[in-house]
C-alpha cells in the first residue's frame, strides 16, 4: 500500500501506525487494509474513465460494509455476483441503481431480490436465465434493464481457472455460431427487459491490453449487427474487470489511465468505422482497486532449516486465509516487518498451519537467517481474493480485516471466534 514505511529501528508502520501495536492489538494473522490506499485508487479508476463511462468495484475481490460505503462516497458503482453481496451492498446503503449483478446460475430468489431492490442491471448469462428474470420482472410489474455478456472467444494469457473468455468454459453466451445475436433478438422480444447493451469478461491478473482489444472490437460487431438486424444502437458496452497488480517486482501492471486511454481508443476507433454513435462504456476492476491496499501481518512461529533444501517458516494463518498460492501456484513476496535484521538473506518458503504440505503461503522468498519465533513478517497485495476465499478449514478462525486511515486503526470485519464456529454446528 502507498502508506508503508520502514522505521529508523526497522519497525513497519502503516499510515504512521506500527505493525508490532497493530498485531498487539488487534492479533494475527490479520489483513491490514490502508482506507486512503483504497480511495485514491477509486479515484484514480473514475478519474480515468471520466464522466462518459462507469466504474463497477467487483465485490468479489474483497467486501464488506465499510467497503460499500467508501465506493459509494467515491462516486464508485458496484458489481455482485451473489444474494450475499447483493445483502452486503443494499444493507450498507449503496443506491441500488448503481449495483450490477451477475453470475451463471443466480437462483430464482437471487433474482427476485434483485428486481424487487431495483439493480440498475442484471448481466445476463444464459438463455434460461432471460427467460428467467424476464418471468421475475414480469410478474413484479418491472421493466428490469439488463445487459447480455457474451464469450467473445479469445485467449486471455492467465491461469486457466481464471480465464473466462475462450469458448470451453461456463461462462456467458458465445459470439460465435450466432449464440448472441440470437440472446439479442430474445431479450428484444420481451417486454420485461430493457437491454442497454452488451459485456465481456475475458479473465483476470491480465497484463496485456490485446486481449481487451479484441474483445472490444467484437462487442462492437456486436452493436453494429444489432443495429443492422433491428435498427437499435444499444447504449452501453461493458468490458469486464482483470487488470493485473504487481504480487511480486517482476509483474508490471497498466495504470487505470493507461487502460482507459486503450480501450477509449479502441472502442471510439471500431464505432466510428461501423457508423455507430461512441456507447457508453464501463469496466469491472477488483483486484486493481483492492488488492495492493492490504497486506496479511503474520507471526511467525517455527523455523526450520532443511539442510540442502530451504528453510520452511510456519506463520499461524495458511492456505486458510490465502488459497491463492495453492490453487493458482500464485507468487507473492514477504518481509520481515517487526524489527531490522542484518543477517544474510536464506532461501525460505512461508508455509501455514494446515494439516497438509501444499499449506504454502510464498513458495520461494528470502528472509534473514536470524528469523524466529516471535517476529512479524507480511505479505504484501493481500487486499484482493485472500479475505474473500478465506475458509474454515481446519476450524481456523477467518482473521479479521483492520482499516488504518488518519493515522488510526479499526476492525472493519472482525476475527471470527470458536463462537462463531460452533453456532453454525446445530447438530
Ligand atoms: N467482472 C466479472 C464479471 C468477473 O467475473 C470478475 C472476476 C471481475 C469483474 C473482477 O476481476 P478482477 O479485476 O478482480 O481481476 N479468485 C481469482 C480471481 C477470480 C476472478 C473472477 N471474476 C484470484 O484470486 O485470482
């Protein structure tokens, strides 16, 4: 986050608070979120786009009250993807008119609650679905705005668990083969829907702003083959969320104005060819917004040198409050936070206190020789998919997030406790 500093005596403060009387505070492990980090980034994102185009947070990355009400403040809209953010989202008074909900399977009440709340678009993922929330509106008496997301079949250059954009995957309806244009002619069909336009999400922890290219320019095809089949110029084009953050020095991500200023072009370039009037456009960043604003203060609690090997380090959280490691082999970088050290640097891998080997937190990472029993160490660009993946595995107890803003530190969602565990256990 932009706050950090290292201290004279090696301790690391954020917004001018000590991580070693934050971890007294308030315990670790715990995610550390800088509230400033977070809003300037909000406002580097809207910024950006400016007044002709839409930022949707997705709440997916990282969401609670406090979060709700800090996009709200920044002028930021929002993205759910579940009845439970949709809950989160009304229940901390973000207009419903700037909330977009998605997902490939929202139930039957998911929907319902949405048209009922008033959610200013419901991104529609399937041809049941239309038929779907077309039926809920209908008989709600609403005419529910929708957008249709499309698979416009390109490679994004990611994991393949987070690539949503080649055909072979469960998401949106597929340009090719006519699949779309067919939606289109559907949702035109049904009173009980206004469609505003056309998205696509092509996947996540992307770099590369060719794969964004691509898809804007199929969209378009899309408007511009609407437009010749039923004479409306659909108003808006979203194109999704995925801009890379830098985890460790070697990632290099694009700035928001970078990204606006390509896809601005782009999308301004393939309209004016195809005679179209410039749509609206919006995107769908999380992890770019929230994930360097946090990082996860850990204690360490054994050290072990494997002679030959590396040095294994246990911290007392895991793969339970970050999966990102195991199921992505994402990279992350870790320091020593709690004091200074002149000890030569080891080759080290951060492991968690799971009962299984790929408990791994940061696979390969230097840290002090003299590490021990005791210290602080922290992993940095924890903000995004760590807190919102944390699980209970194990009984662990999901740490809690603390918000530092104006040089003062408050728990925004609180440790869970053996309480909370046992509550939801009624046999
Ligand atoms: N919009 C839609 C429709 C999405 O599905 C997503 C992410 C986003 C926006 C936001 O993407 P972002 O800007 O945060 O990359 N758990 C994975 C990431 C899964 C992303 C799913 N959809 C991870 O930890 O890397």
């Amino acid at each position: 986050s932009r706050t950090v500093r290292r201290g004279d005596d090696g301790v690391v403060t954020v917004g001018g608070l000590r991580v070693t009387d934050l971890a007294e505070e308030f315990g670790t492990p715990a995610y550390v979120l800088d509230e400033a980090d977070f809003r300037a980034r909000c406002r580097a994102w809207s910024d950006a786009f400016g007044a002709d185009a839409d930022v949707f947070y997705a709440g997916k990355a990282f969401l609670s009250r406090a979060v709700v009400r800090w996009l709200t403040e920044e002028g930021l809209n929002l993205d759910v993807c579940s009845g439970g953010e949709l809950a989160t989202a009304l229940s901390a008074g973000m207009p419903a008119e700037r909330i977009a909900f998605h997902g490939n399977n929202k139930t039957p009440g998911e929907i319902r609650r949405a048209v009922e709340a008033g959610v200013g678009r419901i991104v529609l993922d399937s041809f049941q679905e239309i038929a779907r929330v077309a039926h809920v509106a209908r008989s709600l008496g609403r005419r529910q705005r929708v957008q249709i997301r499309v698979t416009v079949g390109v490679e994004a250059h990611t994991h393949e668990f987070i690539a949503t954009a080649h055909e072979d995957q469960k998401f949106g309806i597929a340009l090719a083969g006519g699949q779309a244009a067919e939606a289109v002619r559907r949702v035109l069909g049904l009173d009980s829907l206004e469609l505003v336009g056309i998205h696509s999400h092509i996947g996540s922890q992307i770099f590369d702003m060719a794969g964004f290219e691509v898809a804007a320019r199929r969209v378009v095809s899309l408007l511009a083959a609407v437009r010749d089949e039923h004479g409306v110029e659909l108003p808006e084009i979203d194109l999704g969320g995925g801009l890379g953050i830098a985890y460790t020095p070697d990632d290099d991500p694009r700035e928001p104005h970078e990204i606006a200023k390509a896809l601005g072009e782009i999308v301004t370039r393939e309209c004016e060819a195809a005679g179209l009037a410039t749509p609206r456009i919006s995107v769908e960043p999380g992890r770019a917004i929230v994930g360097p604003t946090a990082f996860t203060l850990y204690e360490v609690g054994t050290v072990k040198a494997l002679e030959g090997l590396r040095t294994y380090v246990s911290v007392d959280g895991g793969m339970s409050d970050n999966i990102r490691t195991a199921l992505y082999d994402a990279e992350y970088s870790v320091s020593l936070v709690s004091r200074a050290s002149d000890a030569a640097p080891v080759l080290c891998r951060v492991v968690g206190k799971h009962c299984e080997s790929g408990d791994i937190v940061v696979k390969d990472a230097f840290l002090p020789a003299d590490l021990a029993p005791g210290d602080l160490i922290a992993v940095p660009a924890t903000g995004a998919y760590c807190r919102s993946m944390a699980s209970n595995y194990n009984h662990a107890l999901r740490p809690p997030v603390v918000a530092v803003s104006d040089g003062a530190a408050r728990v925004v969602v609180r440790r869970e406790t053996e309480e909370d565990l046992l509550r939801l256990d009624v046999g």
